[in-house]
C-alpha cells in the first residue's frame, strides 16, 4: 500500500486504518460519531495527501481544460476554484475534480485518488491532440504534494493564527498562495467535502510535519480533532455531496446525478458529449439520482436494491449510512425517473424485507 507524509503520525495516535485507493488511511481515531460532531462544531483535521494534483498552463490551457470539463471555466477569475466533472463521451463520467485559475494561462487541477492514473490517461490523450506537451504544459503532480482538509466553523480561526495573509474573509470556493506555519507558498482554499466550513492546505511533501504540528498546537484553544475517513463519508452524505463510485461513475450521466447546476450550455463551451448531455436535459432521462431518508427501522448500504410497494426493482442504493447530525438512516439511490420526485414512499431490500422509506431532497443537514 501506498503511504502519506502522515501515515506514521496516525499510527502513532492510534488510528484505525485500512486500505482505501491504494494507500494506508485512516479510517477513525477515537471514533466515527465523535470525529463527525467536532467537525460540525469545532474543527477537524483530515489528511487528504492522496488525492490528485494536475496542472496545465500556458497557450493552449483554457481551451484544454474548457473542453475536457462540463462546468464553463470562463466564470473563473484568478483565484477563483470551480467544481466541475470529466466526461467520458460515452454520455458517463471519467471523475469529478476542482479546478483552479491561478492565470488566465495556468489551472490547477484535483481529481481523486483512485481515479489518478485514469483521469491522467483519459486527460493526456486529449491534451495531445490539442498539441500540449505532456510533462510541460500539462503536468502530474500527484507525488509533490502533502495535503490536509481543515474543517469546521472553527477553522478559518485556527488559519488564521499561521498566517499574515488575511483570510477569515475569503470567499466560499476561493484560494491563497500565502506563507503558512512559515512555510512559502502554501496554497489554501476555501473548499471542502463537509458542508462545515474551512478549508484545504497544499503543500510540499517536505513540509508536511512542520504544518502538521503548527496547525495542531493553534487549534488546541479551539478543540481541534484529528478525523478520519469514516466521518469524512457521514459529513459528505449528509450534505448530498457526490462520491465517484457511488452516485457518479461511468455509466452515469451528469444529468442522471442531478449535477445540471455544473453542466454549462452557454456560448464557448463546447465540452465533451455536450450535445447528448442536452438532449438528455431536453427529454428528460430514465434515471436520477435521489436522497432517501428510512422510515422503517434498517440502515441502507450500498447496493442494496430499491423497490416499489409491489416488490419490482425500481434502482439501488447508491451510498447510505445513519446520519449523526440527524439522528436518521439516510441515503442516495438512482431509481427510475418516476419514483424520483419528493415526498414518493420507495422501499429498501434489507436482509431480505423491504423496509419503507421516503424521497427527500438533499442535503439532509443544513447548519444553524
């Protein structure tokens, strides 16, 4: 298994860890409920060292990047992050990533750990054909980088503490180079996957301990957490955020996702399967992706097959898990277009009974 700059250090604090995408994560600390409310009270610290970073620059970057993604990179402004998905012309999708202008010229690009070497492959064919030069104009940067998700209503405090730069008042989904913890050029974005507030820390590998340290020793005052990838799914879930293998994948469509909100039909975006991504928004789809909340008693796992009050197979659970902040089981599912409207009563397979549960929209938690 593949490590990062802080697998010994979750080790050492005792970490329950497990294989996820390659490398040796943790999974939990003092536990999954406990993590989870911190993060949505105080501050929460995940290490996110394995995701992807891509960067691509020069001439030919925009058109590149405007093309490979849905979302329409002409709303960018330097400093400004953007959330968009990869399609796969074949109507699914490669990955979901972040895009970052940090020029008009030059993007900086964070897909998924397990979806690295893929987005790489599909994304370097492209950009040869559009005549980037691998390894100059578009560039894998995947092992330079330590990265760490500060999350939490507390977090941009504790940020603050470890930098001149001002940046308590930065805007959702925007970013800083700055100097951090003494560190040169960190780059700090307003991003996240909990729905919490905070943000997420770019740096080199070399200097993963020393922000490691800096950013435990200021949150102390602010009951800073160490969280592991068990509450990070809960938090994600309970936001309706996607997770590629789960609600998005392959053979599911940006629109079958309910992800029309970052499939840009505008002038000067003629994105991969545009044509047939409209047609499926002008005729509607047979699928969609919906949140659920259990009315039965059962917890839905993924995979489990959804049906209708006769028993026929309408779709399948696509992530589910019980919801700390809510006190319910909650999940996603793709079932057919006609149970997918709220309020429709659709029925779980759990252990052979079909345990009733009812469409809701998401997300599941909204914050005070």
């Amino acid at each position: 298994m593949k490590t990062t700059p802080f697998t010994e250090k979750h080790i050492a604090l005792g970490a329950k860890m497990a294989e996820f995408a390659g490398y040796n994560m943790p999974i939990s600390y003092t536990g999954l409920v406990e993590e989870h409310h911190n993060v949505r009270k105080n501050v929460g610290v995940f290490d996110v060292s394995h995701m992807g970073e891509f960067r691509a620059k020069g001439p030919k970057a925009h058109d590149f990047v405007q093309y490979c993604t849905s979302n329409d990179i002409n709303t960018l402004f330097d400093g400004k992050v953007l959330y968009t998905v990869l399609p796969n012309g074949k109507g699914g999708i490669v990955d979901d990533m972040l895009v970052y202008r940090v020029s008009e010229q030059e993007y900086f690009m964070v897909p998924n750990a397990a979806n690295i070497d893929k987005d790489w492959a599909w994304m370097s064919k492209i950009a040869e054909e559009m005549g980037l030069k691998l390894g100059v104009d578009f560039t894998n940067e995947s092992d330079n980088y330590g990265q760490l998700a500060v999350q939490g209503p507390n977090a941009m405090k504790v940020m603050q503490k470890l930098t001149d730069t001002p940046v308590l008042d930065m805007e959702y989904y925007t970013f800083k180079y700055l100097t951090f913890a003494g560190v040169e050029n960190v780059l700090l974005s307003t991003t996240g996957y909990t729905g919490a507030g905070g943000c997420e820390l770019y740096f080199d590998k070399k200097d993963a301990m020393k922000i490691w340290d800096a950013v435990f020793e200021a949150g102390k005052e602010f009951g800073i957490m160490p969280a592991g990838l068990g509450c990070r799914d809960t938090l994600r879930l309970e936001m309706g955020f996607c997770l590629y293998g789960h609600e998005i994948d392959d053979q599911t469509s940006p629109i079958e996702a309910g992800l029309n909100w970052l499939t840009k039909f505008v002038d000067g975006n003629d994105f991969i399967d545009r044509k047939f991504l409209e047609e499926q928004k002008a005729n509607g789809v047979q699928k969609k992706v919906v949140g659920f909340e259990m009315i039965g008693k059962g917890i839905p796992r993924g995979g489990y097959k959804v049906c209708d009050a006769e028993g026929n197979a309408i779709g399948e659970v696509r992530s589910g898990s019980p919801s700390p902040s809510t006190g319910k089981n909650i999940g996603t599912a793709q079932v057919q277009t006609a149970f997918s409207k709220k309020d429709t009563p659709i029925y779980i397979e759990i252990r052979n009974k079909l345990i009733e549960a009812v469409v809701v929209r998401m997300p599941f938690y909204k914050a005070e």
